[in-house]
C-alpha cells in the first residue's frame, strides 16, 4: 500500500490551459494508481488513466440508497459497497430509519479525502458520525468473513457496473459465487441494489433468476446512456435458483 502525495485541500498549481482539470493527489492505490483532480469547483477521481466518478450531479447514487431503504422501517442496516464522492453515505444519513452504515471501501486514499480532505464537503463530513462505519477492505473479502453479520440493504457502487468493472477480479462480484456472498449477508427484508453506468441484461437475468423481486430503474444523464439501477430483493431458496439455470 502507497501513501498519498501532496495534501488534499492544499494550494493546486495552475493546469496546463485554462479550463483543464488539475490534479490535487496521487496515491499508489489497491488497484493501482489514483488521481484526484480538481476541474473547475467540482472533483473527480481517476484509476489507472480511467474516470471513475465526479462530484456533478449523484442523483443516480442518492437514488441507489434511497430506494433500497424506501420500504424499510427503523432501524435499518446498510451496507455501502465503495465510499466514491460520498454521495450515497451522505443519502443515507438523512434517512429517518437509518440506524447504522457501513462503508467497505478498499483504497485508503479515497477515505482520506473524505475524513479531512477534498471531498469531505460531499459526504458532508459523515466519517464523523457515530451511525457510520468505514471499513478499509476489499468488498469480496469482507462478504466472504466472519464478521459484520447481515443487513437490511446492501448497495454497491464499486465499479461501472456488472460489465464494467474498475479491475477484473471484481467480475466474481456480479457472478453466481458473488451473488451468493451477497445474498448470505442480506436479512429476510433485504434488498440488493446495484448501481451501473449503462444497462446489464446478463446481470438483471440472473438477478431474476435467483430473486422473487426485482426492479430496474433509470436515471437519465445529461449525455450517453441512462444510470441504472438494479433493486432485488426474496432471495429464491438455493435449489430453487440452481434449477432456474
């Protein structure tokens, strides 16, 4: 694991042409190098070369939390799958029947910038709160231990999507083997919600083919495809599923 270069909130130097994004952090991260660039008075974070996300917009994260609690009643357990800008930690908080959150996020960089740095203004400061817990691990690692016990939503946004993962290995996450992990942790009123940056009919059929209950819901975005998000809930028992294949 690598430190974090430079400090977050600090003077940035001019960029190369007006207008152009500069960067604020580098960090050598879990998954390779991380960048935080500034571009104008939002934020974005890039991996290996690749944009992950930005502090424009959210309303297809803040949905992620808020549908996957809508039918919840107090107090509820969430599970945030990756930290990111913090809008759905931040969604989450404002929610009445919140009991607890917590926060699986594998690079330590992204948590330092919420906890004292650049983007602690979008999670508005929620590193702070009792009802929060971050977990600095890699999200298939924390399913698959011992602890945590089971929630009442698990919502994950830790890569583009099913087909578009930040690194390979995540794959195993929208897979049988991953959905089982998934399902182990959820409580008999849970739901898994999924957030993608485009459409993933081979993911929502076998959502469908292993849950009684399952909603897609789109948020448009200013260009390209609409955000998606996929809500399952009724886990189907496991030779159910199996003879569904």
């Amino acid at each position: 694991m690598g430190g974090v270069a430079g400090t977050a909130g600090g003077p940035v130097a001019a960029g190369p042409a007006a207008g152009e994004p500069v960067v604020v952090e580098r960090a050598d991260g879990a998954g390779g190098e991380l960048v935080l660039r500034r571009a104008g008075t939002d934020y974005e974070i890039i991996s290996n070369g690749v944009f992950l996300m930005d502090t424009r917009g959210g309303a297809s994260e803040r949905l992620l939390v808020r549908a996957a609690a809508q039918d919840l009643d107090a107090p509820a357990r969430l599970l945030i799958g990756g930290l990111g800008v913090g809008f759905s930690l931040a969604e989450a908080l404002t929610l009445p029947q919140v009991a607890h959150v917590t926060v699986v996020e594998r690079e330590p960089a992204v948590i330092a910038w919420h906890a004292r740095g650049a983007l602690r203004p979008w999670s508005r400061g929620a590193l702070d709160e009792p009802r929060v817990t971050v977990e600095n691990a890699d999200l298939l690692d924390h399913l698959a231990g011992a602890g945590g016990g089971r929630f009442d939503a698990l919502c994950l946004d830790i890569d583009n999507g099913p087909d578009w993962t930040v690194t390979p290995g995540n794959a195993r996450l929208y897979a049988a083997a991953g959905l089982d992990l998934l399902t182990r942790r959820l409580t008999p009123r849970g739901t898994l919600a999924v957030w993608s940056a485009n459409a993933a009919p081979a993911f929502e059929a076998l959502l469908r083919e292993r849950f009684t209950r399952v909603r897609v819901r789109e948020v448009p975005v200013p260009r390209g495809e609409p955000d998606v998000i996929y809500l399952a809930s009724g886990p189907r028992p496991a030779d159910a599923a199996q003879a569904a294949t």
